[in-house]
C-alpha cells in the first residue's frame, strides 16, 4: 500500500445518556485516538451522529465537555437520537450547522444532516442535490466524501430494514454522478463496507451504546486514504484491532 494521504477516524453513534455511558469513557475513546493521530498523516475526527441518546441539553454538553476540546480538524453532525425533543437547536448552538463541509489539499468532504425532528428515519432531500454536485465538482483530483448518519444501503446482520434513506435512490444516483470516493455513516451500530460500482459506502459501529448487535462491541474505525486505495481498520473499545477491509478508491 503506498504513503497515507489521509486519516480519518470515524466515530458514531457515542449515545451520551443511556445507562452506562459516560462522558469519561468518551473521554477516554478521544484520548486514544488523539494519541493515534499525534503520528497520523492529516488527521481528521469524523462523528456521524447520535452523540446523544434524547437529544437533551445535558447530554448534549457531556459530549459536547469532549469532543469541542478536540484539537485535531472535526466535522460533527447530528443523527436520529440527537434531534429528538427538537434537540437540533441545541445542537447547532454546540457544534455549529447541522451540515459542514471540509477540504484539504487531499480530500473534500461534505457532512449532511441525513435527521428530522422526532423521526427516526433518514432523509437528505432534494434542494441539497445542487449543492452536493457542486461541491463535489469543485474537488476535481481530491478524495470526494459524503458523511451522513443514516445508512444508503442495508446492512447485514441488523435485523429487518425501516431506516433506509427515504431517497436514498436520488441521493446514490447525486453522489455517483458527481464521482463521490466513499460514503461515511453509522445508526446501524455494525461495520459494514459495500462497493457500488466505483463508490465504497461503509458504515461504522457505535463507540459505547450498550445497543450492539449480535457478537458485535464497541468500536470506532480508522479510515486510512492512500493514493487510490482506502482501508477500514476496527478500534475496539479494549484497545485491540483489526484490519476489516480494503479496497480501490476513485478520486
Ligand atoms: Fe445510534
Ligand atoms: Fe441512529
């Protein structure tokens, strides 16, 4: 594999407020990937939603008490969880908009609030098509990322299927006409990497919900971006990991 361009750690799914999760083992999840990063080539936090479990003021400042103290460059958005009892208004006075972008000399990547109030279901909507396809435009010959919290494609091992983006039809069809690289999200609470036609789309697990699926713990994932290739490797919440998978990756 050739020199690094990127990395990328991909946390999600964190869940601030349900029994058993607690701002210090948060803490101590960042710590371990700051230490990491220290002698990483460009590293970058990437959280894909549901820092929280309701949505509310004091689990949003729990996370908030963390991840905003983080020194390395991050893109934070939102997720199902985090915009229940309209948790959104809190979350952009926290954490900014609820959509960002981010470009480097090497990667451009546009983070999409995928969540509505109350609902659980993902949606991205039509009047972001435009803007998506003109960011991704302006990116020519860098890593084109699209971050959401709400899965494109179902997942193995999950269970029966509800949550699927509503359009997630329109939204592949945006993200492969514009030569998105690879798609980022989590809510499923499983590592899983698909490859549709020249785009990779991965899904990462939870970092601490007790919510896992089958034999699956808790976990985040180092994306590692090298010139036309990209890397998944698990980071358990024990400290041990595991290369999970690899593949091409178009610019
Ligand atoms: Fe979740
Ligand atoms: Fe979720």
């Amino acid at each position: 594999m050739s020199e690094p361009l990127a990395t990328i750690f991909h946390v999600s799914d964190i869940h601030i407020g349900e029994a058993g999760v607690t701002v210090k083992d948060l803490k101590k999840a960042i710590s371990s990937i700051e230490e990491t990063a220290a002698s990483s080539p460009s590293p970058i936090l990437l959280v894909t939603g549901d820092l929280t479990t309701e949505g509310l003021r004091e689990e949003y400042e729990g996370a908030a008490s963390v991840l905003n103290e983080v020194t390395i460059p991050k893109v934070i958005i939102p997720g199902n969880h985090d915009e229940r009892n309209y948790g959104s208004v809190i979350f952009e006075e926290l954490f900014g908009d609820r959509f960002k972008t981010f470009e480097s000399d090497q990667l451009a990547i546009f983070a999409a609030d995928s969540a509505e109030p109350d609902n659980d279901s993902g949606h991205v909507g039509r009047v972001k098509y435009n803007e998506i396809r003109d960011f991704f435009n302006q990116a020519k010959n860098k890593v084109k990322i699209f971050a959401l919290h709400h899965h494109l494609i179902a997942v193995p091992h999950t269970g029966r299927e509800h949550n699927v983006v509503e359009d997630a039809g329109d939204v592949l069809g945006v993200l492969d006409g514009a030569r998105c690289s690879l798609v980022l999200n989590g809510h499923r609470h499983v590592p899983w990497m698909w490859r549709l036609g020249e785009m990779v789309l991965y899904n990462t697990g939870t970092l601490l919900s007790r919510r896992v699926r089958g034999a699956m713990t808790q976990l985040h994932t180092r994306v590692v971006l090298s010139p036309e290739q990209v890397s998944f490797t698990l980071c358990y919440k024990n400290g041990k990991e595991r290369l999970f998978a690899e593949s091409p990756l178009r610019i």
